[in-house]
C-alpha cells in the first residue's frame, strides 16, 4: 500500500511539476517543428518530400488524436500482459 501511495505521487509531480518549471506563456512544441526549424536554418532550400493527406482543423484534434493513439497502445499492451499472465495461471 505504502509504495503504490509512493508511485502515485511520483506520477503526479512528473505530471505536474513540468507546468510550474516552464516560464510563463511558454508553449509545449513537439519535435517535428524543432527538427523543421533547424532544417531550414541549416539548408533554406529545403523542400518536403510530399505533404500530409490530411490535417487536423486544429491543434486541440491533433492533440485528442495523439491521446487516443496513446490510449489504444496502451490498452493492447495491458491486455496482451493480462492475457499472458492469465495463460500462466491456468
């Protein structure tokens, strides 16, 4: 009981504490648009390969979409785990 409670708060502050550590009106950008920026910084006539089929009407679907991506994963993977340590059971 006492290292779930542990774990638990863990959990929270790596939730939590990253919002009290960013300097006010600090945006959260991923990867790609780093990676894109310092692309063009390095060579400006870079151009892409192709373009995306589509894109999201906006960045709070982009988000919604990636957390449901994430879900999904993670619900196979507890499933899969659950399935398997059932199997040793029987």
């Amino acid at each position: 009981m006492k290292k779930n409670m542990i774990l638990i708060v863990l959990v929270l502050a790596l939730a939590v504490v990253p919002l009290f550590i960013a300097p006010a009106g600090a945006e959260f950008g991923g990867a790609d648009g780093q990676a894109e920026s310092l692309i063009t910084e390095i060579y400006p006539d870079y151009a892409p390969w192709f373009s995306p089929i589509w894109e999201p009407p906006s960045g709070e679907i982009e988000s919604l979409l990636f957390a449901l991506q994430a879900a999904l994963g993670a619900a196979f993977i507890a499933y899969y785990f659950g399935y398997k340590q059932g199997q040793r059971q029987v």
